[in-house]
C-alpha cells in the first residue's frame, strides 16, 4: 500500500504540476518515444543479465509490492524456533535432530512455525547449518568464519538484481536522449512544413528527454532502492539465525544465544528481551502444562 501510495504522488504531482502550469497532458503522450525508451532498457537488461537474475528480479519486485513481511508474529517464530532446536540439543545432542532437519516441511517442530516455513531459504540456511554442527566437532571462530563466507555469498547474489535495476535507471536519460535525436531527425525531414507542425515534432521529441528523466529518478531509482532495503531486511535475518548458532557453540546458554540473535534483527521489528523472556515462559508454560 505504501509502494503504491508513493507512485500516486509521483504521478499527481507532476502531472498536476504540468496542467496547473498551462501545458496539455496530451503532449506527454508520445507513443513512439515510450517504446524506444522502455524497449532499449528492457533490452539492455535482458542482454546484461543471465536468465537467473531477471527471475530474481521480478520475484523482489513482486515482494516489494507485498506488506511487510517483518511482523512481531513472524519475529516470535524464527525467535521460538531457534530456542526450541537449542534446547533439543542440549537435551539429547545434535543427533536428536535429524528427523527436524533432514525433511523440515515434514517436522511437527517446524509445521509450528508456518511463517517461517513460506521462507525456503531461511529454511535452507538453518538446517543445513545445524546439519554442519551435527556432523563434527567445529569450534565458533571456524563456524562463524564459514557462515560469514555463506552470507556473504548469498547478500551478493540477492543483491544483484537491484544493482542491475540501479544500473539501467542510470541510463534512462541517455535513453531519452536517444529517443530525443531520433525526432529532432524526424522533425529536420519535415522542416519545410508549417511552424506548429515542426514545433508539435520538436515537442515530441523533448518529452523523450523527460521520460528519460522522469522514469530514471521517479520510478526505477526509487524501485532498485526498495529492493535494495528488503534485501537487508532479509540478510538480517540470516544474520540473526548465524549469531545465535555462533553463541550456542561457544557454549553461551540457550536463552543468551538466542538473545545475541535478537539484536541483530532490524530496529524497527526488534523485541526487547523483555518480550523475548515472555515468549520463552510462555513456551515453556504450554509444554509443562
């Protein structure tokens, strides 16, 4: 709703500008221009990006249009579950988890955290994570060594796409201006005609210079931007699941590791450890009862 409510304002403001101003919105409407415009950038991006990129990419602009994913609920789970799966080790040990982690989807542990079970790759980095703790002895400055390398891989990977966008919103001017040569071209073959008939070309071609302008700073930036911000939203969540196994292999309690987690969640999602506390006698109170 946000997302859409910022293209509203952009689109009121400059087209309402434009008219109080005196000019006719028609004039903007320049057809030819649109497709060298979108059709060269749309090129350039098919012919910059492999395949699994360009699929990256409208999956985050899909999500980008989506509320927000960050709830305090969603926190709970990806909070309560990492508790659960540290006290199951320090119950039986890290064997104990192997029907959790081998087939996660399957485990009545994991089904009690739906949230998180929509997100495959968190799923993914958490039990193939403690999956690399249960098959041998691995100190916490070579785990945390190793998943830093991982999430460093991963951020550039998801990073990628909104590069790309950023890229291509950059040339957008020199797009328009492309589109601007080609009818001031146009224009000089029909010079002969009457003066509005050359002043209506020439303003064709102008609007190719404001689109270009116009779809650059208004719509891609700002886009690539969005894109930019859920990627880091989602790496801090990566990040926190990667603190509270760090802490839980140098020995830190349960409760501590997982709170060491929870400060790298995003400020403005993040519980206190007051609400922490409570989520985790809550849990505790349920399974007694």
């Amino acid at each position: 709703m946000q997302k859409l409510l910022g293209l509203s304002l952009i689109i009121a403001c400059v087209a309402g500008g434009f008219i109080y101003s005196g000019g006719n919105l028609m004039a903007l409407w320049a057809p030819g221009e649109i497709l060298i415009i979108l059709g060269a950038a749309l090129g350039a991006m098919v012919l910059a990006n492999p395949k699994n990129v360009l699929a990256e990419m409208l999956r985050q602009l899909r999500g980008i249009m989506q509320k927000n994913e960050q709830t305090e609920e969603y926190q709970r789970q990806l909070l309560m579950l990492l508790y659960e799966l540290l006290e199951l080790v320090q119950d039986g040990g890290l064997k104990t988890l192997d029907e959790h982690i081998e087939v996660p989807e399957n485990s009545p542990l994991f089904q009690k955290y739906p949230l998180l079970l929509q997100e495959k790759a968190l799923i993914t980095f958490i039990s193939d994570n403690f999956r690399l703790m249960a098959m041998g002895k691995i100190n916490e400055h070579e785990l945390e060594g190793l998943l830093e390398q991982e999430l460093v891989a991963m951020e550039e990977s998801l990073l990628q796409p909104s590069r790309s966008l950023q890229r291509i919103a950059e040339a957008m001017p020199g797009f328009g201006i492309c589109a601007a040569v080609l009818g001031i071209i146009i224009t000089m073959q029909s010079i002969d005609g009457s003066i509005a008939e050359v002043g209506a070309k020439v303003a064709h071609a102008l609007v190719g210079t404001f689109l270009g302008v116009f779809f650059c700073y208004c719509f891609m930036d700002p886009i690539a931007s969005a894109m930019e911000q859920r990627t880091k939203t989602k790496m801090a969540v990566l990040e926190c699941v990667r603190t509270v196994l760090v802490n839980h292999v140098a020995g830190k309690p349960t409760l501590l590791a997982v709170d060491a987690g929870r400060k790298m969640l995003p400020l403005d999602a993040k519980p206190t450890f007051a609400r922490l506390d409570s989520w985790v006698n809550r849990m505790v109170g349920e399974a007694d009862a």
